[in-house]
C-alpha cells in the first residue's frame, strides 16, 4: 500500500491570457490509499485540478506537495508514473477502465 500525500496549498490557476482563475486560493489534502471524489459543474475546475497534481501544467501559484515536497522539485517523467487518469474527453476503448490504462501504459500514453 502507498502512503502518498498529495497537498494543495493556495493554488491559483487561470489559463495564459486570461483574467479569469479556474481554481483560487484552493488548498485540499488528497490521500492515495483513500478514495475522494470531486464534484463539480463544468468548467469549475475538476479536471484542472488533476491536471495540475500529474505536473501537466507548471504554472500556477501557491504550491503543490508530495509527502511535503514540492512537486517542482522532482523529475517529472518519474513522478508522472505515479499516476494514471482518464479524462471524460478521452477516447477508451471497449475493455474496463483498468483495461485501458494498462493499455495505455504499455504503448507509453498519458491518460
């Protein structure tokens, strides 16, 4: 079992060239050995929000830790790894989501 933490603290996020933030001042705790769910309506940053924690998007305020280090200072493909997502926008094939993500693994894409 992983004890990973992953930490939200006072993260900012709006898109280059915009006035408007998808996610202000958010902080939240998120545990890997317990299940969460994020509810939301669209456009109210969800999907963001697993964006930023996976490293896809590097600029934003505030910070975000694992197991208290910020992950800026990791190297990203290894703390990509860490993680697997599929997003509501993304093709999947006719197997179940774990089906999927192995299959996405073994052909080297992010999901």
């Amino acid at each position: 079992m992983y004890n990973y933490e992953i930490a939200f603290c006072n993260v900012s996020f709006c898109y280059p060239g915009r006035d408007e933030y998808i996610l202000k001042d958010f902080s939240a705790v998120f545990h890997a050995n317990k299940r969460t769910a994020v509810i939301g309506k669209n456009g109210e940053g969800k999907t963001i929000l697993v964006k930023l924690m996976m490293g896809l998007y590097s600029i934003y305020e505030g910070e975000i830790r694992l197991n208290g280090i910020n992950i800026k200072g990791f190297n990203i493909s290894e703390y990509r790894k860490l993680f697997s997502a599929a997003y509501q926008d993304y093709m999947l094939y006719a197997f179940s989501l774990g089906e999927n993500i192995v299959l996405a693994n073994a052909v080297g894409y992010i999901i």
